[in-house]
C-alpha cells in the first residue's frame, strides 16, 4: 500500500483566510413572495411607496367626533351628541361629521371627514340614537394619522440585510407582494470510496453506510445553502472527476468527502487540481488534518476527510464561514465567546491545532469528541474550542475563548 507524506502543512488561520479569498458573493437574484423571504438575504432597497398607515384611522372601537363639541363636558355637565352612523374596519363614513355629530367605529376604521378624535365606548353611556360624554375628548385622542407609522419614502429594507419577522411585515403593510433576494448559494456533496453503501441498502461485509451527506446537508441548510446530496462513489478517479464536472455545472460550491489525505485510493489530491488552483493541501490541525481546496472560477471544491468528525469539524471552522460569504449572510456561523472547561485536563498537540467540541452543562463546557471516526463526537455539542498547537494543558476552570455556533447549529453564546 503506497502512502505519500504531506507537504509543508497550512496553519488554521491560513487556511480560513485562503478559502474566505477564494468565496465569491453570489450576484444571483430572485423575486420570491415576501411570505416565504423570512432570512432571506434582500438584493435590493425597498423603500415605502405610501404612507402606513394611508388614511387617519382608530385604535379603538369607540366614538368618532369632532373634539371640539366635547369642550367643557363633565359628570355635572355632560354633552350629548346624535350617533349618525357606524363605521368597519373595512368601510368609509359618507359625508363629513356636522357639529354634534358622532360617528361609531371599529378598531382600524377611516375616521370620517370633520372627525378628529375618538373616544371608547367604555367612556360614554348611550341611550337611544344619543351618546353622553363626561369628560371632554383631546384633538387626535385615539387616532393614528397618515404615515403614524412610517410615511412615504421611508427605506423598510436595505440591500445585503437578513429579512427579519419585522421587516416582511412591514414589506406586506406597504402592499409589497414579493421581494428580490439573492440566490441561496448551490452545494454539491459527492461522498466516495469503496466501502460506502448508500442508507437503505443491504449491508455488506466489509461496508458501512453513509452518513456525511446527512449531517454535511443539515449544515450546509443552516449556512443558508441549498445542499444536493449524491450517491457514494467509487475510488475511481475518472468517475470522481466526472461527478465534479457534472456538479460544477450547477452548484457554487463542491464538497467531496474521502479520499483527501496521501494513500493508495486518496484521488483527491490529483484529481482537484485539474479544476484550478491549489488552495492547500493539508492543514495543522486535528481531526481534519487531510483537508483540500481549489478555486474553480468563482466557485470552489473542498476535499472533506471522510471519518465523520474530521468531516464536520472541519465543515464548522472552515467551510461555514465560507458558505455563508459567498450567500451574502454576516458573520461566520459563530459567535465567540469564553468557557470554562468541566474536566481534569485536555492536552494541547505538538503542531497541529486541535478542534474540541463542546457541550454545556452548568455553564461549563465538556468535550465529546470520541475519535474521527465516530459520529457520535459530536453528539450534544454547540459550540467548539481551538486549542494551540504545543505541549500546555486547558485545565479545569480554565476560561479560554469558545466558538459559540449560531442557531439552529448552536445556541446563544454564554
């Protein structure tokens, strides 16, 4: 069995700064209902083109009238005025209120022209066609005039901003039906090597299923991509480089998973190349040191380790903040933050950095990490330490930085 030793190995902060460079924004555009953009990246400023709310309107169910019949009104001298009418939400008052007037409305209805206050029906008692009023009304009591909210021309959202719960209502209050938003950025996963069976085969000797194009898809949805899983593929490097071509036709970004570090069947190495630039090959880190990237045009192909951990440890400190670049969306995909560690010790290695994932307990946090090749290291984990490369310890209560992943990958920092 042939083995190739690594060249001179990329340091962690190289590596993210190299694939960061080489993540291109994405300038695709599309117009989608504003009731399906919720954090959606916007393309374009949208400004107001009304006044909300358009016309003077209750807050109330009350009374519409003119404040100035209400002069002087008290329990000792109450007023009268003659009810001529009654006004929905959705309906207008024919005619302007004439000196003594009043008008019943509903919460959101169009005050009546002459009108300029409204007073609750829990303040008056009516008797008949006539209401009684005790105190005197003040111009504009319970009514939102045009543009109370926002008038015209006001910018309700600007370009390159996450479209908040807020910002759609405020995009619908205007009438505005749909929104231009940039394009979630494509991501290709292409798991291969000969021991992989898809799930739902029947197992095999020798064979174990899948399981990267699971957990890489569900972090390639929370980096605000749209994952498309393929099936295992031999290690084949004609088929390996056909399957990427025929990925590169569509999608942004290529992950391919196994085959990245320097045996016998690891292809990637020359295979990637063939694509452009080389952007590393081999990172001082652990697990995830079989790491590989090139710049294809604006789009980019990553050879993932194939053990599980390394797989996603890597997809979480490297590839993440690379995604979310090229989708237009801030940040990283973390927050950082501080921890302090709940065990005895954790050893730090000679020359490669080591990715610990964390789990919080108490305000403390507790590695899961169970080797490269178990799913489960990442079992309860939120969050990640990078420890230096060296020979120190991170002992118990130690507070060291944490990288706090953002929902739904995580939750808030501590």
């Amino acid at each position: 069995m042939e083995m190739r030793p690594f060249g001179r190995l990329t340091s962690v902060a190289g590596a993210q700064r190299r694939l960061w460079s080489a993540a291109v924004p994405t300038d695709r555009t599309e117009s989608i209902p504003v009731a399906a953009a919720f954090e959606r990246i916007a393309a374009v400023t949208v400004r107001a083109a009304s006044p909300v709310p358009s016309f003077a309107r209750t807050t109330w169910d009350g009374y519409a009238l003119r404040s100035t019949d209400t002069a002087g009104a008290s329990s000792r001298h109450p007023i009268s005025l003659e009810v001529v009418g009654e006004v929905f939400a959705e309906e207008e008052h024919a005619g302007a209120l004439g000196p003594g007037e009043t008008v019943a409305i509903a919460t959101g209805g169009a005050i009546p022209r002459g009108a300029d206050a409204v007073v609750i029906f829990e303040e008056v008692e009516r008797a008949g066609g006539r209401i009684r009023l005790v105190r005197p009304v003040r111009r504009g009591e319970r009514v939102d005039r045009p543009g109370h909210d926002f008038p015209r021309g006001t910018r309700l959202v600007r370009r390159g901003e996450g479209l908040t719960m807020t910002a759609l209502g405020t995009l619908s209050a205007c009438g505005v039906a749909k929104v231009r938003v940039f394009a979630r950025p494509v991501v290709a996963i292409l798991p291969n090597g000969n021991e992989l069976l898809a799930p739902g085969e029947r197992p095999r000797p020798g064979r174990i299923y899948e399981s990267n194009n699971a957990s890489l898809s569900a972090a390639v949805l929370a980096g605000g991509g749209i994952p498309q899983p393929r099936p295992p593929l031999p290690d084949d490097p004609r088929a390996i480089e056909r399957a990427i071509r025929s990925a590169l036709r569509t999608a942004d970004v290529v992950l391919v998973t196994g085959g990245s570090s320097v045996g016998e069947r690891d292809h990637l190495p020359r295979v990637l190349p063939k694509f452009g630039p080389l952007l590393f090959h081999g990172i001082a880190v652990r697990p995830g040191k079989p790491t590989l990237a090139v710049r294809a045009g604006a789009k980019i192909v990553v050879g993932m380790p194939g053990h599980p951990t390394s797989c996603m440890a890597n997809m979480l400190w490297l590839v993440l903040p690379a995604l979310r670049r090229i989708g237009r969306r801030p940040g990283p995909g973390w927050t950082v933050g501080t921890g302090v560690l709940g065990v005895d010790a954790l050893a730090a290695t000679p020359g490669l950095t080591t990715v610990v994932p964390l789990r919080f307990e108490r305000g403390r946090g507790y590695p899961t990490n169970r080797g490269s090749s178990a799913i489960t290291s990442l079992t309860g984990a939120t969050a990640f330490a990078l420890l230096p490369a060296g020979r120190g310890r991170w002992t118990r209560g130690t507070r060291r930085p944490v990288f706090y992943l953002d929902p739904p990958l995580g939750s808030a920092a501590r």
